[in-house]
C-alpha cells in the first residue's frame, strides 16, 4: 500500500474509536446510577429536626475517607408548619461542614418554649416589698389615727370673768394650749365682747390690768379654733372651755380627764365621782396646784391635765378602741 492509503485506513481507525462502543454506553450508564445514588443520599440528608422543641440539626454532605464531598446543587426540603421560616443566613449556613445553633433554640429573657413546642412569656417575679394597700372601706378611728402621735394631742384650759348682773354670764379672759410634752403652745389673754362685770380674780387670776390691751374675743376665738382642728383635745371637763369658745369639738377627738374612770380608780374615788382636777392631781401626781390667792394657771393646769391624761393613755385608748 501507499502512504496515501496507509493514513486513509489510520483516520478512519481513529473516527471509529470515537464513535461511542458498547463499552462507553456501559460507562455512562455506571455514571448515571452513581449520580442518582447521590442525589438518593442528597435527599435523605435534608433537615432532621431534634427532638427538643426550637432546634434542628442542620444538613451534612456525606463525608468520603473523613473529607467532605462537594455537591453541585442542594437538594429541596419542607420545613415543619409549626416553626418559623429560617433566613436566608440560616440556609447558606447550613451546608457548612460546621453544624450551628438555630436562632429559634437560644434563650430569651421574655419567652420560653414549654414542652409542647409553644412560647410562652416567662414568669416574672414578684416583689415582696409592696404594701398592701387600705380596703376603702375601711375608715381609721380617731384612736387609730391619733395613737403614738404626740403632735395630735393638745390640751386646753380657760379662764374665766363674769359679765351682766352680778358676773353671772361666764366670758373668756384668758386661754392656754399645751402639746404633749407640756410646751406651751398658745396662751393669751382675752379681752371679751362685752363690758367686764366680775373679774373673779381668787379663781380665774384675771385683774383689770390684764385685759386692758388684751386680744379681741373674734380673733382669739379663730386662732384658737385653727390649732385645735384635727387634733385629740384633752381637758378637765373640757365642755366648759369650748361652751365660752362657743364651740362643739368632735367626741371621738375629746379626752375629759373628769369622765375616765381609771383616774379615779388611781385615785381611790368613787369611779362615777367628777373629782376636781385640783384633787386628782394631788392624789394621783402627789402635786399641788390652784394654790394661794393670785388664783389659778390655765398653763399649770394645762399641763397637769396632760400629765394624768398621759399616764391612763394606753389602757383608756385600747377600752375606746374596743368599744
């Protein structure tokens, strides 16, 4: 043969090789079963979700000798009804070789996943420190709302002078208030309304001197009855003084150390006697008081109504309260 021939025969050896044999259909067909065996472990590589509510184990690609093989697309998967899509973030995240936590199944300082799955709001704790509050029908009692209050307690004497036909119509000429602590808290001299006919200077102490720039009866009266407003007023029949202040003070407010039975039981009286305060003090705080002829105090005495007021103050509260 010649050269011409011999490459002739040689090309088409060649083009014959290159036409697909049975041997290269038997290839192809091993390709695609292997391909299909691994779109196979693909789809069963989807999602797992956990067993605990709020987390799932993300997809793996299989791994071959202990490396990671690489696939070409990521198979499709349906996602629980009952969970919240994942983000973008979260799906390119999971074909990482390094599984990561869901953002579903980290802690939340107001919700909490209780055992069937749902959220609920945590419970918050609850503050031992408040005070309960007064029932509004609950109304205090002037005991309750006086006791251990010193600044509610006032005590109050008057002295008196006599107008009209022989000094027989009382007026007030002199008034003295003493806090708890026996201080002086008002004491004035009263010039009255009316022209002075009995002075009753052994009793009272008033004389004529006193009353000559005294304050006028109205505005005595209005600042005497602005400190005694809201408070427990106590007096040695105490009805005397407010009948010249032409004025009722409320009962519940009032302590009358001639009405409380206790006094004269330390006393040693008769408990229904209307002891004088003069007697009372005498035997109960063994002092003297409305002693010789420049008549009485109304601060002395003031304070000596406090003084026995004081020392029953307890028991003769709780016996109010109880009744």
């Amino acid at each position: 043969m010649s050269d011409n021939t011999t490459n002739t025969c040689s090309s088409a050896d060649t083009t014959q090789r290159r036409t697909p044999s049975g041997t290269q259909n038997r290839k192809n067909k091993w390709v695609h079963k292997k391909l299909a065996r691994l779109e196979n472990r693909c789809a069963d590589g989807k999602h797992k979700y956990s067993d605990r509510p709020g987390q799932f184990r993300p997809y793996q690609a299989p791994r071959q000798n202990g490396a990671s093989t690489k696939h070409p697309s990521r198979p499709s998967f349906t996602h629980n009804k009952s969970l919240p899509p994942s983000s973008s973030t979260a799906s390119a995240s999971s074909l990482s070789s390094k599984p990561r936590t869901s953002i579903h199944s980290q802690p939340s300082s107001t919700l909490a996943v209780n055992n069937r799955g749902c959220h609920d709001k945590t419970k918050e704790p609850v503050s031992t420190n408040s005070r309960p509050s007064l029932s509004s029908s609950h109304k205090p009692t002037a005991t309750q709302t006086s006791a251990r209050i010193p600044t509610k307690y006032l005590a109050i004497d008057c002295e008196m002078v006599g107008t009209g036909p022989k000094g027989s119509i009382s007026q007030l000429a002199r008034c003295s208030i003493v806090s708890y602590d026996g201080d002086v808290v008002y004491d004035k001299f009263i010039n009255p309304s009316v022209p002075v006919t009995d002075y009753r200077t052994r009793w009272s102490g008033i004389q004529r001197r006193d009353l000559v720039n005294a304050t006028p009866y109205c505005e005595a009266r209005n600042e005497i009855l602005r400190l005694l407003m809201g408070k427990v007023v106590i007096g040695h029949a105490v009805h005397n003084d407010f009948k010249v202040l032409g004025y009722t003070h409320p009962a519940a407010f009032t302590r009358d150390t001639s009405q409380i039975p206790l006094l004269n039981l330390k006393a040693g009286f008769a408990v229904n006697e209307c002891a004088s305060l003069k007697r009372l003090t005498k035997a109960i705080l063994n002092k003297d008081i409305q002693t010789g002829k420049k008549g009485h105090s109304s601060v002395e005495d003031a304070r000596a109504t406090m003084e026995l007021y004081k020392l029953v103050e307890e028991e003769w509260e709780r016996k109010l309260a109880s009744s």
